[in-house]
C-alpha cells in the first residue's frame, strides 16, 4: 500500500483562530489507518478544536483537511453528512439521550440514516451491546446508569454503523481505576477486532500511552512532537507535559499586559499622548 492509503486523516499546513486568538498556526498532522493515535495537549491547546476540523464542523482558515482521501472542506453538504456516517464519535459527557434506553440510544443512529428493518436493527443493537458488555441493561434509562456503564453504552453507539474510524473526545476523564481499564482495554480491543482506526483526545498520560500506537503533542498552535510511545519525551516541551512538571516551555500564566501595570491600571499609550 502506498503511504497515503496509510493514512486516513491528514492535516496539511492548517491555520485557525478565533478573532485574535491563534489555535493553530501551520499544523501538520497525519493519522494512520488501523492505529490508535491520541491527540495530547495542555488545556485550550485545541484537541478538541482539530476533532471539529475533522468532522467538518469547523474549516481551516488556510491548509487542508483530508479524510479518506476526501478534502473535507470542499465537500458538499449531502457529501460532508455521508462521510460522517462513516465515522464514530464517543463525546467527553457520552451525550446520551436521557429519555430513550440504552437499546433506544443504541439503535438512535441506525433507524436515523438506514431502512434497515426492526428485526436486523435488533441484531444489530444486541450485538453492539454484547461487545460492551452491557446486552443485560438493554432497558434501563441512562440516569439508572454508573459513570463506567454510561461510557460503554457511547461507545456501542460510536460503533453502530460499523465506521470506519472512531474519535474519542478525553474518553478517560473522570473514571474511577476499574472503569477506566475497562474502557482501555474496551478502546484497544474494539480497535483491533473491527480493524478500526481510533482518534483520542485526552491529557491523561499513563492511559494514553500504555493503548497508543502514536502520539502527537501539540502546544502553542504547532505540533511539539509526535512518535510512538517509546519516542517521546527528548525534547524539554514533551519532557514537562508527559513528567507533569511544573517548569518548562508550557506558560502557566495566560498571555496578559504587565501585572504591576494591570493592577495600577497604567495605560501606556494614554501616557505617552
């Protein structure tokens, strides 16, 4: 296969801001197909920004974003929602629909954007629930659901058209330590047995690197570093975020006009004129 059929998502040279707030300046970033690559970064570093840019919820301001082979910011309307289609999304709050069962929710996505009829739906949703281990709470409500359940009822959700890709929005956050391995182990085995290609967004760093195939760090509206687990960490950037040091190149403190200035409320151009 030739290298570009590797890979199932590339960002090219990608800009985005919000007014004068810079997101990313020139990102490049190329996710393989059938790996699991997490997306790792300090808060407001833009993880979740780049998932948008994936699914087309947002555009670059310059660069480009392919999925498949397709650019996503120059498909159409109707060509954007099929792609979709073919991806998986796991949300950070799992946003399930709190008045539909967990079969409900579960099959929510099947009966929405196929003909297929209720008994193949059935099959289908038993199924996905099976591999989630979670068949037996096909009837109960989400708010009869523990944090852990409510995680793995999303993610046979994320896998109820058989995408080809599936996006984890910090699928770790929150999780008591039995939950949590469950999950893992959930994200890796999915990955494996449906020959899926797995995005994770999240800043826990034990998790992440013990499921990963390849990391990217990203910081400062560039690609700090990127490789496998066992490549990272030789640059002081990736040395302070993956030791959780309290000193190094990632800033503590949010861009701002001098302290002393800001609290005496000096405004230099006034001073000048």
């Amino acid at each position: 296969m030739s290298e570009s059929s590797n890979t199932i998502v590339q960002l090219t040279n990608v800009h985005f801001g919000w007014a004068e707030r810079v997101i990313f300046k020139g990102i490049d970033i190329a996710i393989p197909r059938g790996k699991i690559t997490t997306i790792m970064g300090p808060s407001g570093s833009g993880k979740t920004t780049l998932l948008r840019l994936i699914t087309g919820q947002l555009y670059p301001q310059r660069g480009n974003v392919t999925v498949d082979g397709l650019s996503v910011p120059q498909l159409s309307r109707r060509a954007l929602f099929e792609l979709r289609k073919r991806m998986g999304m796991m949300f950070q709050t799992s946003a399930l629909f709190t008045d539909l069962s967990v079969y409900d929710n579960v099959a929510y996505p099947l009966r929405e954007h196929t003909d297929l009829p209720e008994s193949i739906i059935r099959i289908v949703v038993l199924m996905k629930l099976q591999s989630v281990g979670l068949r037996g709470a096909r009837d109960l409500l989400p708010n009869e659901l523990s944090g852990g359940m409510t995680r793995r009822v999303a993610l046979a959700r994320a896998i109820a058209l058989d995408p080809m890709m599936i996006m984890y929005d910090d699928p770790f956050s929150g999780q008591d330590p039995v939950t949590l391995g469950v999950v893992m182990k959930l994200i890796r085995t999915l990955n494996d047995n449906l020959s899926l290609t797995s995005v994770l967004v999240s800043h826990d760093v034990e998790e992440v690197v013990a499921i990963s195939d390849y990391l990217y760090l990203i910081g400062d509206g560039e690609v700090q570093e990127h490789g496998t687990p066992e490549e990272l960490g030789r640059s002081g950037w990736a040395n302070q975020f993956l030791n959780g040091l309290a000193d190094g190149p990632v800033a503590f403190h949010y861009p701002a006009k001098d302290y002393v200035e800001d609290l005496l409320m000096i405004d230099k151009r006034a001073a000048v004129a």
